[in-house]
C-alpha cells in the first residue's frame, strides 16, 4: 500500500561502496563527513542516497568488496532517527478501526475517519488509515520501515491506540491482537503476507484506503449528529459484515479469511507461547482505555491479551471540571481504576489534561500536584496534552460565545514548568504536547517542541525536571563502577512502591526496577501473598537479543542485579513470593532469573 521502489544496490554498488567504506573506517565520521560523502558519491550522478538505502546496503554487502564483517556499530551510526529506540526496546503503535465511544467529552476530536479522539493528519493514523486500520498490515509494514532504518526488530513494544479499548467487542480484541503477533512472527520468519492480505482487504472492506472516503464529517459549531451516530451510519454495512462473518466462522459455516475479525482464546494462547522463542518479540503490550470502563473483569480480560501497561485518560482530578466537559466520570472512578490496575500489576500510563474548560493555570498546577501528592493516583508514566481546539470538537462553542480560551504561550509556559517542577523522579513524561498537524488546530498555541522550551526554562534557572525521559542515560557509555543503586518508596493506594533505579552522580538513569508490595487480597487469587515486579526497564539504544555492546547499559547485568534486589526486599517484607507480570515476550528471561510460570504471571520464591 504505497511502498517505495526498491533501490537496485547492484546497479549503484560502486558509489554504495565507496560511501559504505569511508563510513567503516572513521567510527567518528560526523554528519556533516557523511554528508559531504554522500555528496562526493551521489545517486544516479545527482541526488543523495538515504540512510536507509546505506544500511540496506551494508547488510548485503558487509563482508565483501573488502568491507569487514557486519558490525551493528556501523548502523548505529547510519541508523534514522536513533531516538526511536534509545529507551531500550523498539515501539510499533497500531490503531484500532472507527467505531463508536462511550464518552461525550466536549474537548475530544470527532474526526469520524479515525477512532474516536484521533485525527486523520497524524502521522500514526495516517499510517493506520494507509493499511485499512488492518493489525497485520500496520505491524509489519511498520516492521519493515524500521528494519529499514537500521532499527532492532526483535524486542518490539506494542502500543494500540485508538478510541476506548474497552468498549470494542471482546472478539475484535483478541482478533486484533492475534493479528499482532501473527505479523511479528511472520517478519520475523522472512515470511510476507502483505499482499495477500491487501488483496483480501481491498475485496471486503470499507475501510481499504482505495475505497472513497466518507465525505461526511462533524462540525462542532452546531454538532447535529454526534460522531456516533454518523460513525453508526457510515460504517453500518461494516460493522454488520464483520459481525456476520465473525458468527459464520464461529459455528464452522464458512472458511476464515486473513481479515476476518475472528480468533479464539486459544489460538491466541497459541501465538502468546509462540512468541516466547520467536525472533521478533513483543516485550510490552499497550492499551488505551477510560477509568469508567476498568472493572476487576476488565482487568482480567485484557491481563489474558497479554497486555503489561494501560494508558488511561485522567484528563483533570477535578469532579468539577470533569462534569462541565461531559467526562462522564468522576475522579472516583479515576481512583478505582488505578487501584484494580495496580493490584493486578499493570505500568500506569495516565493522560492529563491543562487547559480544560473550568480550569485555570493555577488550578492546573494544583490539580498536577494532586496527581502526585495523593497515593490513589502517582502514575508511572505520563502524558500531558494542553486542551487544542479542534474545528470538530464540541468546545468550538465554548470558545465562539467566550466561554472558553486557550491559554497564551507564556500562561502555558508557566504550567508546564511548574509540572516539569513537580514530577518525581518514578514518573516518565512520555509527551508533552499532543502531535496534532497546526492545520488541525483552531486556536491555541502551535508550539511543537514544548518540551525543549520547558526544559531551556528549567535550564536558566539552574534546574531540570527530575522525570524518568529526562534522565535517561542513551548514548553514554557506563562503566557498573559509575553507578549506584538508589532506592525511593512511596505509598499507593494498595501498600507501598518500591522505585530502584541504577543512577550515575548526577542522577542520569541507566535502568530501573518497580517493585509493588500490595497490603490487601489481590482480584487476581494466583497473585495472593506475593509482591509484584511491575516493570524492569534498562537504558540505552535497543540491542538485538544475544547482541554484545561494551560499556552499553543493557548488557551490564543490571537487570538482574535489580531483580535480586527486589527479591531481597520482598522477603525483608514478609512475602513468600515474588509475581512479575512478563510480557509473553520475556518469559525466557525471567525464566532465567529462577521465574517458573503460573496461569497469567510468573513467579518466584524469596
């Protein structure tokens, strides 16, 4: 679907490498040495080879034409946009189809090309949309773009967005997610089955980027139909065939098709121990839901899809701003949905809110501290998305009759700051700012690198934001006598956290370790008496699984070193056990680390 032309290495060998050998001998070759080199051995005699071309290259040619062997040091050097994998592991985001929502929020997009909350110029859900919004097509195509760009493949963290999870059918969930992993295997085995998925999609669905786009669309200025009701309407027939279909394969009627929105538990049990020895591996699985639709059922649900994190909206801790932007839940429904994700393990990815209608920069800042001072919420992780004003969101009202404004640049510089302020250092900010094209936003401010200009404030004023991404070690190379293992706790809202984390002097992160020591009756009855490892997590740019890197945090040991300590702790504690919630992906590890496997966990005596 719209994949570039092959480049012929055969037929640009020479230039190739040429280029190809100047870059394996000067392992300080700069950008600006590689670009004057690209420009003494053009492509075709005028234009420049891309990176991804160079790598394709060496990977053919590495060990010929008297260029050494393969060396992944010489990708790394050549590699695409290396931030992509400095924290470790490789991301792939899939999106889910457009289909209804339970929430009514007046801030939230209603672009009914998308799931709900999603705009269709984002760079993740054009790609979703270019691939029919099929799991098999986003995840390998995107697979393929970064193998191409010299990015590891084989330790992939998977992240579906789009809408609220928990409100899709339970059988498009495991379906969605058995095609996830069917991808990854099938890359991973040198297996591409693109085409023929294409083919089955371009034949059977309205969703196939060839078929003409709805020309409906909702405009927030008057909102006659809700986005519901027009997604309703335009994807009936869609939505009525996959039910049908999915039904027919059910009871044997009929053969199953490779977009057919039908799996089995146990085919995804199948692909779950598939996984555990399979070359591309998934080491984390993401999804996105809201607090009112986590129960301990829910809970257990998607624990059985092999999810290992949760992105849940928190948007404000205010009842009181939740009511007036038609949340539709209350910070209660907030509390208890940490609790359940929390007893069961999960990372908690929370999403927040400034800028709402009925809030102000002060009641931000407060609201921010909340999130941070009360036990019920300390999110793992976060994302902050300043409120945008959106041509088809409900707000646009707000906004026309004064009800609402967006902050100025120096009004939202200022929260931020504060929040960055604020952050202790357990928390990673993952985005600041939501990546919505300007074309899309009515009114607001357009800065995109908000982040970089909180943090330059910081920097004036002789300081930095504590946070996780912040700190991150990346290129640096450590030596275990520059580190130390530092220990915080803090309370939740089901006992006490335990953040350990290996940290240079001045605190910069190369790996750490969270460690839950749950004081009431776990929903899940395997995890009684046991304290839970919830995430081991070690810095650095992603390594291939057996790859060897000197000096490179993920081959230090620290993992395990971690793990010991938490053992160590936990029998301090009283526990007899220690259950870590692996991702199918790393059962091999923790196997290694005295792990055996229970029902959904694994666990280990301390």
């Amino acid at each position: 679907m719209g994949y570039k032309t092959v480049l012929d290495r055969q037929e640009h060998r020479e230039p190739l490498l040429a280029i190809l050998h100047a870059v394996v001998h000067d392992p300080n070759l700069s950008r600006d040495g590689l670009l004057h080199v690209l420009k003494t051995y053009p492509k075709d005699g005028r234009g420049l080879f891309s990176k991804n071309e160079l790598i394709q290259a060496y990977r053919q040619f590495a060990g010929s034409d008297g260029l050494p062997p393969f060396d992944p040091g010489v990708v790394e050097r050549l590699r695409m946009k290396p931030i992509r994998t400095m924290s470790g592991v490789t991301p792939v985001t899939v999106l889910t189809k457009p289909f209804p929502c339970p929430g009514e929020c007046i801030f939230c997009p209603n672009d009914i090309r998308m799931p709900k909350s999603y705009l269709s110029n984002e760079p993740g859900a054009q790609r979703a949309e270019q691939n029919g919004f099929d799991p098999y097509l986003q995840t390998y195509s995107r697979l393929r773009a970064l193998y191409e760009t010299g990015h590891p493949t084989d330790k992939i963290e998977v992240i579906i967005l789009g809408g609220t999870w928990s409100f899709y059918p339970e059988s498009y969930q495991i379906w969605f997610v058995k095609r996830i992993f069917d991808a990854l295997h099938d890359f991973g085995g040198g297996i591409d089955r693109t085409a023929e998925v294409e083919e089955a999609l371009r034949a059977s669905s309205q969703f196939h980027p060839a078929r003409e786009r709805p020309a409906e669309s909702v405009d927030g200025t008057r909102l006659e139909r809700t986005y519901n009701q027009v997604v309703q309407a335009i994807y009936r027939d869609e939505m009525r065939r996959s039910r049908e279909e999915a039904g027919a394969i059910a009871r044997g009627a009929r053969a199953r098709g490779p977009v057919d929105e039908y799996a089995t538990w146990d085919e995804l049990e199948a692909a779950h121990h598939e996984n555990e020895s399979a070359a591309c591996r998934c080491v984390g699985l993401v999804i996105e839901t809201r607090p009112d639709h986590i129960s301990a059922e829910e809970v257990l649900r998607i624990r059985r899809l092999g999810a290992t994190k949760v992105q849940i909206g928190f948007q404000s801790l205010s009842d009181e701003v939740l009511r007036l932007n038609h949340r539709g839940h209350t910070v209660e429904a907030t509390r208890q949905a940490v609790r359940l994700l929390r007893g069961a393990g999960f990372k908690i990815h929370a999403h927040w809110m400034p800028n709402l209608y009925g809030s102000s920069p002060e009641g931000d800042v407060e609201d921010y501290r909340r999130m941070f001072a009360d036990p019920a919420f300390r999110p793992d992780e976060l994302k902050i998305y300043p409120c945008s004003l959106i041509d088809s969101a409900e707000l646009m009202q707000y906004y026309a009759d004064g009800r609402w404004r967006p902050y100025t640049h120096a009004e939202l510089l200022d929260v931020l700051t504060a929040c960055f302020r604020h952050t202790p250092e357990y928390c990673r900010l993952t985005r600041v700012v939501r990546d919505i094209p300007s074309t899309d936003i009515v009114a607001g401010d357009l800065t995109t690198n908000f982040r970089q200009v909180v943090d330059e404030a910081l920097r004036q004023r002789g300081e930095r934001s504590p946070d996780i991404r912040a700190r991150e070690i990346r290129r640096t190379r450590v030596t275990p006598d520059q580190l130390r293992l530092d220990e915080q706790r803090y309370a939740s809202s089901i006992g006490d956290e335990v953040f350990l984390q290996f940290i240079t002097p001045d605190r910069r992160i190369a790996g750490f370790l969270r460690l839950s020591l749950p004081r009431e009756t776990p929903i899940i009855p395997e995890l009684d008496g046991a304290a839970m490892i919830r995430e081991v997590h070690v810095y650095g740019q992603a390594l291939a699984i057996g790859e060897d890197a000197p000096g490179k945090p993920q081959h230090m040991g620290l993992g395990r070193a971690m793990i010991e300590r938490a053992a160590a702790i936990a029998a301090a504690e009283g526990y007899r056990r220690m259950a870590v919630i692996s991702s199918v992906g790393t059962r091999a590890y923790y196997r290694m680390r005295g792990f055996y496997d229970g029902a959904l966990y694994q666990f280990r005596d301390v």
